[in-house]
C-alpha cells in the first residue's frame, strides 16, 4: 500500500518541532482549545481566588479574540500577582501550564532572589563574549528555546536588580523576543506567558494573619487591593508597569477556602493509601477536630502552606503510622475516624465500612 502523508502524521512533527500537545493542534489554532472552560479547570483547583482566576481568563480570551495586529510578536499576556504568601499565586501559575500548554513541566520557574546584583541578567540571557559563561547559553533563553510554548514565571520579582528587569523583562515583555548574549541567537517569546509574582505591600497589620481572611469590611478591602496596587506603581518604573495587562491582587484566604483545601488533601491522602496495597481506604473527620485544624492553621499564618502543615502533622503523619503498623491490612473497605476525646486529644480509630461501630484500633495525639 502507498503511504500516504496524513494529518495525524503533519501534527505530531508539528508537536515534535514545537513542543506542544498533538492533540492542542488543529486546524482552529493551538491555543484555543486551551481556553474551553478554562476557568471552571481553575477554580477547581485554585480555592478562594475566583476573582483573580475570572481576571486571568478574560484577558486571554481578549488577547485570543481579537486578535490584535502585533499578536504575532507579543507574548500571549503579561501578569502579575500580587498577594500574601500562600494565596495561590504559584499555584494558578501552575494551573495554566497544565490546563492551557497542557502540561505542569512547560512551567519555567525563575526564582528573581537569585539575581540581586546586576550583572546576574547575563545568567538569564547568556554571558557575552570575553566572560565566564560564554557560548553555554543563558537560563531563560534555553530554558524558552527548549520550550517555545510555556508559562514563564519570576517568582518574587521585586527581589530582581532593577537593571535585570530593565535589561530583561522590558524587551522580553514589550519585543516578544530575547537576545542570547552568549550566541547572538534571537528567541521568540511570542507563545510564551509571562507571569510574575511579588509580596510588593502586603506588609504592617497584614503580617499578623498572613494568607488568612482579616475578617475586613468590603471598604478595607477595597482600601487593601487599592494600597498594594499604588505599591506595584511606586516601586516599578512606568515603562515597566505599562506592559503588564494585568496587576492582580489575591484575595487572603477564608475559612471555606482552607477547609476546601483541606478535604482535597484528605481524598488525596485516601487515594495514595488504597494505592499502596491497603483496601479501599476512607477518611472521615469528626466537626470539632475541623475546627482545631483550622485554628492551627490560622496560627501557623501561611496561608495554604499551612494548611498543608497541619494537614501532615495531624493526619498523613498518623494515617501513615497505621499503614506501616499493619492496622490498614485487610481485605475489606476500612474507614479511619479522626475525632478528640475528653482530654483533648486526638484519636484515630481504624473501623470497618460495613460495621462503623464495631471497635476498632485506636491511636491518640495530644491535640496541643
């Protein structure tokens, strides 16, 4: 039979020569699918930020709709958000690599605390000739070479040298293109998303309950989005500020948002277990453990990283503790019931499914 040169056989050379998906590539374009129910994708994984993630996907549905004459030569978007740690703003910047490049590895991390000192920009760009470094390439240019179709993130951007950002993100932002000063080579940023994070005016009465919810007015936090954003304007120059689409404050997480964050890591957790050789493996935790998870979380003042703090102490590190004792061995559905005794402490009991009552084996924590 004579081959015959198909479609298929077209888009994954494509997919080779570009990095992306073969099945994001079609005869509709290579980023649009990405934006089918983008923000429904986000929201499910990003809790208590639905304004920021609304704000996010409108602004590339504009970019992807219009279709502007220098589309071809501008990123797809320049963002930036700004909140308390633990918000989520690494984590919607992960998101988008996996719902709209469609994988979490076309993230390109850059961690800006690594280039305080101005002649740390040739690190990203490459070193020019007559310096140490020549011809190795830069971090960002090879890293963007590599991977033409990815979300670039700078991580705490404020932290970066002013001439970094100058030299860097201004042509990178405004151009769509970088120099490799090491081999002169242009790289094309015009299918890259462009996404920095900065800390930039969360500070004073805020640090007391960092990524927690203050319990404010619509009116303060009207004030709060308003003071960071005049922060982010003071603190970078005008040409800066004027390629960025979008300066987006994250929200300080309510208790809902925590505990929505909480029970995923729980279903997580039963996943790995019954994963591990154990039946399958269910979690149940009683309202009063609930709320001393949370009032611990709240303590830690970290937002959702405490969360995920107080989730390993209280229950991974337990649970785990009864699957290596054997007490997870057997060939039934097991539930494992968390709740306080009347001295406060935590107790674990491992129960069957089909017997919830029956006595099971307990273990206890001291809940201070």
């Amino acid at each position: 039979m004579r081959p015959v040169l198909s479609k298929e056989i077209v888009r994954g050379i494509i997919a080779q020569w570009t990095g992306m998906p073969v099945e994001r590539i079609d005869e509709s374009g290579i980023h649009d699918e990405g934006l089918t129910g983008l923000e429904d994708k986000l929201n499910s994984a990003i809790f208590g930020q639905e304004e920021a993630v609304r704000v996010v996907v409108e602004a590339l549905k504009r970019r992807f709709a219009l279709r502007q004459e220098d589309f071809s030569t501008r990123p797809i978007a320049n963002f930036m958000f700004i909140g308390p740690s633990g918000t989520g703003k690494t984590e919607l910047a992960r998101q988008l690599a996996v719902y709209f490049f469609g994988d979490a590895k076309r993230l390109i991390k850059i961690d800006m605390n690594d280039f305080r000192e101005p002649h740390t920009a040739s690190r990203l760009v490459g070193a020019p000739p007559g310096y140490v470094g020549y011809n190795q390439g830069g971090q960002l240019t090879e890293a963007i070479r590599k991977e033409p179709f990815s979300a670039v993130l700078f991580d705490e951007v404020e932290k970066a040298h002013p001439e970094v950002v100058i030299n860097v993100l201004l042509q990178m932002m405004g151009e769509g293109v970088l120099t490799d000063m090491s081999t002169g080579a242009l790289v094309d940023c015009s299918n890259v998303m462009i996404l920095m994070t900065s800390n930039i005016g969360n500070i004073d009465e805020s640090q007391r309950n960092i990524g927690f919810s203050r319990d404010e007015s619509s009116n303060d936090e009207t004030h709060y989005r308003q003071r960071v954003i005049d922060a982010v304007r003071s603190f970078f120059p005008p040409e800066f500020i004027g390629r960025i689409d979008d300066i987006i404050v994250f929200n300080h997480l309510g208790e809902e948002a925590c505990m929505l964050i909480f029970d995923r890591e729980v279903q997580n957790l039963e996943r790995r277990l019954s994963m591990c050789g154990a039946p399958a493996i269910r979690i149940r935790i009683s309202e009063l453990a609930r709320r001393i998870f949370s009032q611990e979380a709240k303590d830690e003042q970290a937002g959702a990283r405490a969360v995920q703090k107080v989730f390993n102490r209280r229950i991974e590190e337990p649970c785990s503790e009864l699957k290596i004792g054997g007490h997870l061995e057997k060939d039934e559905p097991l539930m494992i019931h968390i709740d306080l005794d009347s001295e406060g402490r935590f107790v674990y009991e491992v129960r069957r499914v089909a017997d919830e009552d029956a006595e099971g084996t307990k273990c206890e924590a001291d809940a201070e």
